[in-house]
C-alpha cells in the first residue's frame, strides 16, 4: 500500500494571529496619524505663505498710493495759486521758479502748465537728476520747445537745445484726455512727442476761467522707467517678481526694470506680459489671463472677486505664491497689482518632510493592506489542504485491495481547541474593523475641524486686509487737504520773513504758526495709523531685544518731549548681554518709543519737580521684561482696560497705547500695567525668550 505524505503542524495559530493583527494596528494607525499630521501641516504651511503674501501686497499697495498722491497735491497747489491771480497763468518767471522749487521736494519726474493758445512751461528731472526748464511761450519764441539749464536759485539758466516741430496745439494724452473729461483725472498712459522712448502717465487738471471758458491744463507726470526703479527698491528684500499692469497686460512699472520697456524695429514700445520670456511673467499671464478670439490678452475678472486664494506654483525648481490684487479704482486707474513671492525656505524645508510623511503613510497603510492578504490566505490554506487530502483519501480507499490505509492522511494544523480560536479570531477581526472604522470617522472630524479652522483665519487676514487697504485709503485721504494746508502756510510764513517782504500783522502770524501745529498734530495721529497698518505686516526674526530698545531710546531723544527730560536707562545698558527674541524690530521700536513719548507728555503736563523716567530690561521664567517707569501721576482704573483709543491726556487720540497693545498681540506677548517704585505709572512689555546657543 503506497504511503501518503504528512503535512507538518504550523506554529499556534494564536499566536500567530495576535502578532499579525498587532503589526496591523500599528501600520493602520501610524499610517493614520502621519496622514492627519502631514496634512494638517501642509494646510499651516500654506496659510503662512498666504499671510506672507497677503502683507506684502499691503504694503505694495500702501506705497503705491502713497507714490501717486504727490501729483494730486501738487496739482491742487497750482490750481489754487493760479486761482488767486489770474495774471500768473502768463508770469513764464513765476511758474517756472515755482515748479522748480516743487520738484526740489516731491520725488516726481515732470510738472508742467500747457494754455488754450498752445503756449507750454515744464519742469523735467531727466534720468541723471538734473533739473531741465521746457518752455515754448512768446518769451522763448513760439513753434518750437527751447530746453534751458537752471541755476541753483531756481532762475531760468543758458539755452541747451531747440527741438523744432512740435505741434502748435496739444495732442498729447495728458492734453487731450483732460479737456475730454472736463475734470482733474489720470490720463492714459503716453509718449512724449519730444522724446517718444519715454513713456509716462500723468495727473492733470483744468483751469477754467470765471466764465467757464478753458484757459490750460496742468499736470504732474510719472515716467514708467523711473516708476519700475522705485518698484525694485520697494520689492529689493523680496525675492520673486512684482510687476503692475493693465487689464490687456501692458506694463506700467516692474521691480525689473529691465522688462518694462521693450524695443522693436527700432523704436521703444512697452512690453506686453504675453511678448516676455521671462518664467514668472509667463506663469503669471497663465495663472490670471486667458487669450480672446483675436489673441489678445484679457484679464479673467473671476480671479480677482473677492481677492482670491493665491496660487502657488513650481518654477523653474522654485515655489511661488502667485497672486492678482486689483488697484487704483477709487484714483480712476484699472491696474492690476502681479505679485509671485518665492516661499520661505524654511517653509519650502518643512513642505518636503511633509510629502516625505505623506510617502510614508501611503507605505504604512499598503504594508497593512499586504499584511491583511497574508492573514486572509494563511486562514484559507487549510481549507485548501483540507480538499487535496480528501482526493488523497478517496484515490487511497478505492485502491486494488480495497482496504482503507490506517495512515493519518489529513491534518489540517488546528488543536482541539482551534474552534475557539477561530471564534476569537471572528471577534478580534470584528472589533479591528469597528476600531478601523471609527479612527476613520475620528480623523474625517478631525480634517473637518482642521478645515472650518483654516477657513476662519483665511477671513480673518482678509479682513485685515481689507481693513489695512481702508485706513490706507483714508489716511490718502487726509493726506491732500493736509498737505495743501501745510505746505501753503509754510510759503506764507517763510515768505513774511523775505527781504522786502510786506510783513504780515503778529495775529496773522500767530493764527498761521496755530495752523501749522494743529496740521502737525494731524501728521502724527496719520503715522500712528500707518504704524496700525504695519503691525498687520509682522515679519518675524531673531532679534537682541536691548538693542532694538537701545535704538528707540536713541530715536526718542532725537525730538519731542523727551529732549528736555533725563532717562535713566542704567538697568538697559549694565549688562551687554544679548536679549533673544523672535519679532519684529520695526513695530518693537515703535511701541518702545510710544511708551517714552506717553511717559515724557505724563510728566511735562503735571509739572512734576523732579521728573523721571527709567527704562530696563530683565529675564525671568524664559521671558525678557522691558520696563517703562516714570513718576508722573500715574495711569486710572479706565486707562488699564483693552478698550481701543483710551486716553488721559486732553489732546491724546488714544493711539499709543492701542499701537503698543497690537505690537504685543502679534508678538504672542504680554502689556501689563501698574505702578512705579516712586507712585507713577509702570508699563511692562513681556516676550519669550529664545536661547543664546549657537550665537
């Protein structure tokens, strides 16, 4: 009778089960959490770039404005002055010596007066900075442009060029677009007739006799090559692209100068975002701009409803986040302002251990999945060596003798007890699912909340933003009345005190020195708003905290109150130890020189004997305390709340405080007040310290 193999007894099959289901668990649950942690990561990381974004398009935009109001004040002098007199319209002297004291002040390129007769005065700053008189008036003679030096005093110099053949009436934009409108406006972007590589855009208004009829236009111009430098020197601790265009995407001015313009066939034309071959301008014109019927570019407005998530791309082995952020619609200009930041190296470090985290999650739960399949065949192979025995036994039991052999034919692995075991393993396969299962629904409410949290703080930086980009507005605003007033009772004051100058009664003088302080007064409550805005911005470095507070003593001492008054700051400057922090230097100065100023105005409006200030620094509990003490009066019970634009003093707006308060919200820091050694107000700035390794 032939022999029928044995099949060897497998180890215990609990044993094997509880190993197997354990390594499972792990590899699911771990694959599990380095998911959610990447993920949750990867959500912070962007943020972060969003934020950075987002602060560096308010800034931009802040400046910008900033850069465009000194044409719209500068027209509102000229209108006013020449309003005053109408004889000065045809004084060539007076408007030429005016524009050249104008353009020793405001950082513009060209300011300039064109009459109804075709009669032309312009101030023109060329590219070396020298200041150029553009006259074509009966007194330079009629039918061409005479181009003359200028003294240091502002009087027409020596004759330099004559350029023939300019049109008798004005046919430029800056001419033409203002008589159109009827009103003071931005005109679309030019060259000049005398110069047709420069190209410029300009702020002009009309002058209307008392009869309506139209006398001239004046103007302020910005050439596009000096606008695309001041760009570079704004976007210069950037690295990336910022370039400002129109909605056919023609460029106004670029932080590379260099692609601004563009010549072809022998002549300047300015560059179109689809005619650059540089890599962000073509990411850019893909990312915002789709191409019309005839190939021309066209803005998708759907990306800029409601400031859109930015976009973040991969350039040439560089992240960028890329974003379109309208301006200018309230100035009358349809720009677009195209910004690609590249991303924080430290965020670009830690987005690449977060894909790492994210491989190896992926890897986890497939080594699961690999373990799971292993299990399920380990559980079926007896039952497949169950069947081959039974053809073994019914091909032995019809054998030629036929007796059936005594032999063990079948032995499937399992104890006495296996039934058991296989009903245990039912039941732990039943609550591994179930486990399963609900660390699924946890990590879904998990995402879920992780999500409903990144969509509040996204709307909370929009309205930031939005906020930020208000006041900006506002303080503009402000700005052109302000301006006009300080400017004109400075030329009244300063003209009083020329020779042969009729001079002007004590009272009117006094009311005039009144109005300049008030208007200063109104200056420094619109800086205490921009430095508002600048604590939206916070960029955050490491820092020696006793050397930003020594540099805001300095600067507080420079002016103000704090001239006249000692500041004992022994306890600052003892120990040379650095103070590390992390934080913004900028908005830490501010707030330090606040406290001074607030200290100073204390002391000085209770008429204190013997006033004193101190200023320190300390650690404890791995925090650095900066102090500001005084022995002035005091701070009351209603000065100590967070209510925003709280003041004691009688001429105080409130904004210090408020200014000092946000510095320390976005440094994750404390503002405590209380009481001085000597009875007066003690005001403590808290920041975490960091530690002095490594330095």
């Amino acid at each position: 009778m032939r022999s029928v193999p044995r099949i060897q007894l497998p180890k215990r099959l609990a044993n094997r089960l509880a190993l197997v289901s354990t390594l499972q668990l792990l590899l699911v649950t771990g694959g599990f959490s380095l998911l959610s942690y990447s993920l949750g990561r990867r959500s912070g990381l962007e943020l972060s770039e969003v934020y950075r974004q987002n602060a560096s398009v308010v800034d931009l935009s802040i400046r910008l404005s900033k850069k465009l109001s000194y044409p719209i004040w500068i027209n509102n002098l000229n209108l006013n002055w020449l309003r005053s007199d109408p004889r000065r319209e045809r004084d060539v002297s007076a408007i030429s010596e005016r524009f050249w004291h104008q353009m020793q002040v405001f950082p513009v390129d060209y300011i300039n007066i064109g009459n109804a007769d075709g009669a032309f005065v312009g101030m023109e700053r060329t590219a070396e900075g020298e200041l150029l008189l553009n006259e074509d008036t009966p007194r330079s003679g009629r039918g061409s442009m005479a181009i003359y030096a200028m003294t240091t005093t502002g009087q027409r110099g020596p004759l330099l060029e004559r350029i023939p053949g300019m049109t008798a009436s004005h046919e430029e934009a800056w001419y033409a677009d203002t008589v159109k409108a009827g009103k003071a406006s931005w005109s679309s972007i030019y060259a000049w007739e005398d110069q047709p590589e420069v190209f410029s855009i300009s702020y002009n208004a009309p002058l209307y006799a008392a009869n309506r009829s139209l006398q001239g236009v004046v103007g302020v111009d910005m050439v596009l090559s000096n606008m695309s430098t001041w760009l570079k020197g704004v976007w210069k601790q950037r690295q990336g692209l910022a370039v400002i265009v129109e909605p056919n995407g023609d460029l106004v001015a670029s932080s590379r100068p260099e692609l601004t313009l563009t010549r072809r066939n022998d002549s300047v034309q300015r560059s179109n975002l689809q005619t650059l071959s540089n890599p962000l301008t073509q990411a850019l014109q893909r990312s915002f701009f789709s191409r019309s019927a005839k190939g021309a570019l066209q803005l998708q407005t759907s990306n800029l409803r409601g400031r859109a998530r930015p976009v973040r791309l991969n350039v040439e082995g560089q992240t960028y986040t890329l974003q379109a952020s309208p301006w200018g619609e309230e100035e009358g200009l349809n720009w677009i302002l195209l910004t690609a930041l590249a991303a924080d190296p430290s965020n670009t470090a830690a987005e690449r251990s977060s894909q790492l985290a994210l491989i190896a999650a992926a890897l986890a739960l497939a080594g699961s999945v690999v373990l799971i399949s292993r299990q399920i065949r380990g559980l079926l192979d007896p039952l497949g060596q169950l069947e081959t025995a039974s053809r073994q036994l019914g091909a032995a039991l019809a054998g030629p003798d036929g007796n059936a052999s005594g032999d063990l034919l079948f032995n499937s692995g399992l104890s006495h007890n296996a039934g058991e075991e296989l009903m245990a393993l039912d039941g732990a396969i039943t609550e591994l699912v179930e486990r399963y299962n609900a660390l699924t629904r946890n990590l879904r409410e998990a995402q879920e909340r992780e999500r409903f949290r990144n969509a509040q703080t996204l709307a909370l930086l929009k309205d930031k933003l939005r906020s930020s980009l208000q006041a900006a507005a506002v303080a503009h605003e402000i700005n052109q009345p302000l301006s006009v007033l300080l400017l004109n009772s400075q030329l009244l004051l300063e003209r009083s005190r020329k020779a042969n100058a009729p001079e002007l009664p004590s009272t009117w003088q006094q009311q005039l020195q009144s109005i300049r302080q008030e208007a200063d007064r109104v200056v420094l409550t619109i800086e205490k708003m921009r430095a508002l805005l600048r604590n939206v911005q916070t960029e955050h470095q490491r820092l020696d905290l006793r050397e930003v507070a020594q540099s805001a003593l300095l600067y507080a001492r420079s002016g103000g109150p704090l001239t006249r008054l000692e500041v004992d700051s022994t306890e600052l400057e003892r120990n040379p130890t650095p103070a590390w922090i992390e934080g913004d230097p900028v908005q830490i100065q501010i707030a330090i020189v606040n406290l001074l100023r607030n200290a100073a105005e204390a002391l000085a409006e209770s008429n204190v004997n013997d006033p004193w200030i101190a200023i320190s620094l300390a650690s404890s509990d791995e925090q650095w305390c900066l102090a500001v003490a005084d022995n002035g009066p005091g701070l009351p019970p209603q000065a100590l709340d967070d209510t925003p634009l709280q003041t004691t003093k009688a001429t105080g707006s409130g904004l210090g405080l408020f200014v000092v308060r946000t510095t320390m919200e976005n440094h994750h820091g404390r503002f405590e007040c209380g009481v001085s050694e000597r009875g007066g107000a003690l005001l403590q700035l808290w920041f975490q310290a960091l530690p002095t390794t490594g330095d």
